[in-house]
C-alpha cells in the first residue's frame, strides 16, 4: 500500500503545468524568470506549482541575489521522466 511520502510523489506528477516544469528542469537548474514563459503559464502559476514540487520533496531551491533557482533533487523523479521520454520516442 502508498505511504504518504508516494502519495505526494505521484500528486505532484499528476499536474499538466509541474510536469512541463520538470521536464525543463532535467536540462538542469533554472530561475522562475526562465521556467514561466517556456511552460506558457504566468509567473505567480509556476512559482506556485514550484512550491508545491518543492514540498514534495522533488525539487530544491537556492536564492542568489533576488533570483531563486530550481533543479531536481529527486533522482527517481529524473529517471521516470528520462524513461516516459524514452517510450514516447518509441511510438
């Protein structure tokens, strides 16, 4: 049976909006000023859907100067979205 830890996990990606924002987080860490025009959301929508990531636990932030940067703290989040993309190839 789920954990609340794997409950978290899979909310997280279960959202149209955090799973773009890890998808372009696998290509490594980036500020919000770089994430909400690629993922075509406003910039108060993505700094919400990062805070939810980062409180489940896969994604981690670092402040320099008035940017915060992003990136992917959890490895089995990168190995199930390198994974997706690989099958997505195969279609």
């Amino acid at each position: 049976m789920a954990g609340k830890k794997e409950l978290k996990f899979l909310k997280a990606l279960a959202d149209e909006t955090r799973l773009n924002i890890l998808e372009l987080l696998l290509g490594g860490e980036r500020c919000v000023c770089e994430i909400f025009p690629r993922v075509k959301r406003t910039q108060s929508t993505v700094s919400s859907q990062l805070g939810k990531l980062e409180k489940a636990g896969l994604i981690g932030s670092r402040r320099d100067g008035k940017k915060i940067f992003y990136k992917i703290t959890d490895n089995m989040v990168k190995k199930i979205l390198k994974d997706a993309e690989s099958r997505a190839g195969e279609n």
